[in-house]
C-alpha cells in the first residue's frame, strides 16, 4: 500500500523530471506517472461522492494527471490525453474550494487544449457541451478559451485563411498541433471544392489556395488521384467530378479560393 508521504516523494521526483527544460527523459516520466497513477487509487486520489477526500491528496492528484495530459500531448497520444482530461475536470469543477491554493494555473490552458481537440475531431455538440460549464468571463477574456471560440467561428464562417494565421499566434505552444490536424480537414475541403470547379488548374496556383508548398502538393494530389502533368498543371480525375455541380457547391468553392487569394495578399 501507499501512503501520502512516499507517493508526494515520488511526486517530487516526476516534477523534478519534468521541469528539465532540456535533457528530459520521455521514458521516467511515463514510468513514474504510471506508478504515480496506480498510486491514486489506492488514496483514493480519484474523487467520487464516498471519498474521503482531503485537500494534499486532491492537490497531488490534479497534478499528477495535469502532467499526464502534457505528456500526452508531447507523444501525441490523444487517447491519453482524453483520459486524463476526463479525470481532471473533476478536480476543476468539483471540488475547487477543497484544493489548496485555488486555481490551478494551469486548468484554462489544458481546458483550450481539450476544446482544440474536440473541434480537431469535429466533435461540435460535445465543444458546446464544454463551453457551457466555464464562466462567462473566461470564455470571453481568457486567452486560451477565446482561441478555440475564435476558430470554431472561423470554421463554421468558411474563413480559413484566419485558422492558418492564428497557428503561429496562439498562447500556448502545444496548441499548435490541434491546428494542424485542423488545417487538415480544411485542406481536404478545399480540395473537394477545387475537383467540383476545375478541370485543371495551375499547379503553383492550387498550392497557394491549399496552404502548401509546391513540394507538399506533390503528395496531396498522390493522395487524392489528382496527376500533375509536365505542363505544369493540375488534372482532376474524371471520376471525382459530377457532371453539373450544384450552385452551392460552385459557390463554396468560390469562397475558398477568394479566401486563398486573401491570404496570399496578406503574407
């Protein structure tokens, strides 16, 4: 069994780790929260409605899986990241007043970060969902949930080309990666939209509305069956083509490549 005073020394030893700037290893930092994690259960870390919850516990804990959810974040396993941000939010909305010092300092950035995720994953009825249970000052002053409201508005507006300029001016660093999967899904739209109104197209041209270098199109247009010819153009395949697209699907496809060349004038 584990008591408090061995598993707050274990606790120190993964903080120790994990602040190194420099040199930090990946593999002692896994070890430790997996004993760390183990660890929870059995001082009742882990907070349900007959838990005898005491303030130094719930203190370890929220840091315990505040480090996980980083580190998550840091091998790119989103799963993880999920889990522990599931647990976590129990600390943050459950029993604040219980934690010693308040606010943890770190709880609205690895809140951004879920909302990332869950606009990432196209999870919008669960975003909402999320949105809801913060203050309303936070979801309108505090920068790291302003950033993915303004994303999921630019989305939902078709303004891309805001999504792409707001990758290297978010407040945390980590939220980089959530805008890359976004940018993704965004290419691949406008791609669609770019088979519908073109039989072909500049091949410099179709990189600069798909936010990519001329090298990169190679691979996406591989992707998508497109065939880049020694003319220099881009040939959409005859099978990813309708006959007569729709009206609306012409408009869209107006509007991203407008956003495109918007963005093309502001770089």
């Amino acid at each position: 069994m584990s008591d408090l005073k061995s598993v707050s020394q274990k606790y120190e030893a993964l903080m120790s780790e994990w602040s190194k700037k420099k040199g930090r290893d990946s593999d002692v930092v896994s070890r430790l929260l997996l004993e760390l994690k183990l660890s929870l259960t059995e001082l009742s870390f882990l907070p349900t409605d007959s838990s005898d919850v005491r303030g130094q516990e719930l203190l370890l804990g929220r840091g315990i899986l505040e480090v996980s959810a980083q580190h998550s974040l840091d091998l790119r396993d989103i799963p993880g990241f999920e889990r522990s941000m599931a647990q976590l939010k129990t600390y943050y909305f459950d029993y604040p007043e219980l934690i010693p010092g308040g606010e943890s300092a770190l709880m609205y950035e690895l809140l951004g970060l879920n909302l990332l995720r869950l606009l990432s994953q196209n999870h919008l009825a669960e975003f909402h969902i999320q949105l809801e249970l913060l203050p309303l000052e936070a979801v309108l002053e505090n920068p790291y949930i302003t950033c993915p409201v303004s994303l999921e508005q630019d989305i939902m507006e078709g303004t891309y080309n805001k999504i792409l300029l707001m990758k290297d001016n978010v407040p945390s660093p980590k939220m980089s990666y959530f805008i890359d999967l976004l940018l993704i899904t965004i290419r691949n739209e406008i791609g669609i939209c770019l088979e519908k109104a073109y039989n072909r197209i500049s091949a410099s041209e179709a990189a600069k509305m798909l936010y990519l270098k001329d090298k990169e199109l190679s691979g996406f247009a591989k992707e998508r069956g497109w065939i880049i010819r020694s003319d220099k153009f881009l040939y959409f395949q005859a099978d990813n083509k309708t006959a007569q697209p729709e009206v609306p699907t012409l408009e869209l496809a107006k509007m991203a490549i407008n956003y495109a060349k918007e963005m093309e004038q502001i770089v």
